[in-house]
C-alpha cells in the first residue's frame, strides 16, 4: 500500500477548499469523489505551508499561503 498523503482541493481560484489524507491513486480511481483540481500540501516539511481551509495555492511554488487577515472593527 502506498503512504497516505494530504491533498488539498482547490477552486479555480487557486482557494483551498478542504483537505483530505488520502493516496494519489485512491483519488485517480475516485473521481465521482474527487472531483475539481487536488494538489498536494505538506505536513512535515520545513519549506512548505500546509494548507487550510481557505489557504491560497501558488502554482509556480506548489505552495499554500495563508490568507489575509481582515481583522474586525473596534467599536
């Protein structure tokens, strides 16, 4: 069996949507499942972000940032 995996789907916004643990194969042979664009995201790796949910995917570094922080009002 392969390792498992985190890949994060995401729109065409390059915006992550959700993030599965999962092997490559196991989503090549589920596409009713996995549908749209999945890339992987790294857990364990110093050089890389691991992406969450709304983390934006930068193709060129195969990199996840996080994303702006709107903080609220002060009232």
């Amino acid at each position: 069996m392969n390792d498992l995996t985190y890949f994060a789907q995401i729109d065409t916004n390059n915006i992550c949507l959700q993030v599965h643990v999962v092997t490559q194969e196991f989503i090549d042979e589920n596409p009713e499942r996995y549908t749209g664009i999945w890339v992987e995201t790294f857990y364990n790796n110093p050089n890389k972000t691991y992406a969450g949910e709304g983390y934006i995917y930068d193709a060129q570094t195969q990199d996840f940032t996080a994303p702006p922080y709107d903080p609220p009002p002060i009232n």
